[in-house]
C-alpha cells in the first residue's frame, strides 16, 4: 500500500549564505519529488525576518536553520520558534558542532553537517516527511484579526 503524503509542505530555509539556501531549496525539490510532495519554500536571511514572519502567521512545518550566522544567536531563535509552534520540524544546519548539546535543548529534529551530505540530507528529509504526515492536522484562520490555529480533531461544526 502506497503512503499518502501531506498535501503541501511549508518549509522555511533560514541562512545567511544565498548559495547554501539555494543548494536546500534544490535538495528539497529533487527529494520532494521522489516523494510526491508538493512543497512552499520561503527562504530567510536572518533570524529576525523569520521570527517576524511566524509570529504574522506564517506556518511552516519544516525549518532548515543555520546556526553559524554572522551577528545572530540562531539558539535563541529557535527557542523563540520554539514558544510559538511546539509542532515545528527543526533541523539545524553548521559547519561546527560545537553547539550539539545547547541544540538537544531546543528540542531538535535532526543536526545537519555543512557540506551538505546528500544521502544524509534525504534520509532526514524523508523521516521529516514522515513524520510530518502522522502528526496532528491544524485548521488556521483569523479572528479578530488575530491568527489562530485549532486541531482539525477538536472541531465539531463549522458555519
């Protein structure tokens, strides 16, 4: 029996290297493929402009998140991403790993090695896929011109 996947993935890239992001989004896509999953990037450059844009509404189920870059504190964001959606797929992206027993803190999917790995990288994105696909269906909408999210099981009768 075939796997049903997710209609949509929602997945935010966040680094401050354009060619890195580019080298995700394309990974994403080949992979995405294989799988038969339609995905949405948005790429960010910095922490700040993705806080800002989940903190709008914005909802992304998958988060590829350096954690090297320049004049930001990428832990810090991720708690932050943390506080606001608990359901969030992180996968920190370094060079270093220096960082690996702050990150378990923050309560991460998987720890990805520059350079990218493409093998590695297919596997962590299929098991977020996966895992994405058996976890609990949100219904998004605005109300009083705040954004709020409610589990599709919760939900009894709309009009």
């Amino acid at each position: 029996m075939q796997r049903k996947w997710i209609k949509i993935l929602r997945i935010a890239i966040c680094d401050d290297d354009s060619k890195f992001t580019g080298k995700i989004e394309t990974l994403v896509f080949q992979e995405s493929q294989k799988l038969s999953i339609r995905v949405k990037t948005e790429v960010f450059s910095d922490d700040k402009t993705l806080l800002k844009s989940i903190q709008n509404g914005a909802h992304y189920q998958l988060i590829f998140i350096d954690i090297e870059m320049k004049q930001v504190d990428e832990i810090t964001a991720a708690r932050h991403i943390r506080e606001i959606d608990q359901t969030v797929l992180l996968i920190y992206v370094s060079g270093y790993d220096k960082y690996l027993k702050e990150l378990f803190e923050v309560e991460r999917f998987c720890f990805l090695s520059k350079p990218l790995n493409h093998i590695q990288f297919a596997r962590y994105f299929k098991e977020s896929c996966k895992r994405i696909n058996e976890t609990e269906v949100f219904y998004q909408f605005t109300f009083n011109k705040e954004i709020r999210k409610v589990s599709v099981r919760d939900i009894v009768y709309t009009e």
